[in-house]
C-alpha cells in the first residue's frame, strides 16, 4: 500500500497499522547547500577562489555550513575584506606622499597627532587600532600634513605580511618618514588597543599597549625628545 501524505504505515508481525499523523511532523529531507554561481566569486575583475574555499574550509572546520543562508556570502565578504587589508602590496612609499615634499626654511619641530590607525596583529590576525603621534625636525624639507596622516594610515598595509606587530609598525612609520624626508630627527608614538587581549585570553578591556621609536636628533637630545612628549600629551 503506498503511503499517504500525512500517514505513517509502521508494520509488525504480518500486521499493517494506519497511524494519522500531522502533516508538520513528516519533513523534506535537507536541500543541498547552495552555491554561488561561478561569476559571482570573488571580487569583481579580481577572483580570489583559492581564498574563499579557504574561508569555506574555515566554516566547516568551526561546523558551520557554509552553504545556509546566513553564511552563503561570508567567505566572499572575507576574502574581499582580506585583500583589502592586503592591497599595500602594490604601495610604496612614493605613491603614498604623491609628491607633496616641499623645499622649506623651517628647522623647528613639526607634529601631527592623534592620527587613526588600524592594522591586524600577526600572531592571531585580529585588528588592533589606536592612535600615532608624529614628530619631526624638518631639514629644509617639509612634507604636506595630510600627506603624513595618510602615511600613518597606509603605512600599516604598505608592510602587511601576516608578519606585523605594533612594536615593528611603529619602527616602519619613523624609517619611512626618514627616507622620504631626509630631516634631522623622528619620532613616533602609537598607542593601541589589541582585540586579542579584549576578547581572549587576559580579557582586559581598557588596557593600551604603547610603543615609541626615536630617529636621529630626537633620539640622541634629551631636550628635543622631551619637548616632542611633552607636546602629544597637552
């Protein structure tokens, strides 16, 4: 006897037995996860397929399935999201200051603080974020402020290889500056917060990691350096 839609014909011992159930308590079986069309994948004019099925393996690996509605589009998103921490492969220094290096009788400390950065830490790939204070002793060069605010901001992907550290980041801002300026002194201070010291581990939410590097005079003159810290502090 073929079974109906909404009954159940167990058998026992030579003896059929009808059993009306609810319709609700007989399910489809589970639709096969859903894939995205191959022309979707990746970012526009640059695929990164490997990087996504790394993402899917990720998912699978937590036991998530990437094939539900809510993740369909996540490894896409992450991969995309990736390669734009990454872009500063194609990046120099040059490109960054564009040019805006002028000639300037000015021998007296130039400082831009409080300036945003972000970056992922090498040890978990997790951001950290903060802020870097920057100061300088021109030698009869100056470079455009803006300019020295997207250094600090692009310098962060400029260097990104999975092998970054605040303490390295800091250090990397300063020769920067020093290569493209050529001044008398640098110096640098980042402060930031680690989300891997947020979310795991320690867990302390309102603890800052702060890191200095000194260049040249304001390295090697008490005075100046001192005037610098003084200064990012008021």
């Amino acid at each position: 006897m073929p079974l109906l839609k909404g009954w159940a014909t167990p058998c026992s011992a030579g003896v059929r037995v009808c059993l009306l159930l609810k319709p609700h308590v007989l399910r489809e079986p589970p639709a096969a996860p859903r894939q995205l069309p191959a022309d979707k994948r990746g970012r526009e004019g640059d695929a990164a397929p490997e990087l996504e099925d790394a993402y899917k393996a990720v998912l699978r690996a937590l036991g998530e399935d990437p094939g539900r509605q809510g993740l369909l589009l996540t490894p896409r998103r992450a991969a995309m999201a990736m390669e734009f921490f990454t872009k500063g492969y194609q990046e120099s220094i040059e490109d960054i200051l564009n040019g805006a290096i002028f000639d300037e009788d000015h021998d007296e400390m130039v400082i831009v603080k409080d300036i945003d950065m972000f970056s992922l830490c090498e040890h978990h790939l997790v951001p950290f974020f903060g802020k870097v204070h920057i100061g300088y002793l021109p030698r009869k060069k100056v470079v455009g402020l803006s300019k020295l605010a997207s250094c600090v901001c692009k310098i962060p992907m400029l260097f990104f290889f999975f092998s970054l550290v605040q303490e390295r980041l800091t250090k990397q801002i300063a020769m920067a500056i020093t290569q493209a300026l050529k001044p008398a002194g640098v110096a640098v201070v980042v402060e930031a917060s680690h989300v891997c010291m947020l979310m795991r581990g320690v867990q302390k939410m309102n603890s800052r990691t702060i890191t200095s590097t000194m260049l040249g005079v304001l390295r090697e003159d008490p005075k100046s350096r001192e005037e610098f810290l003084t200064l990012i502090k008021n």
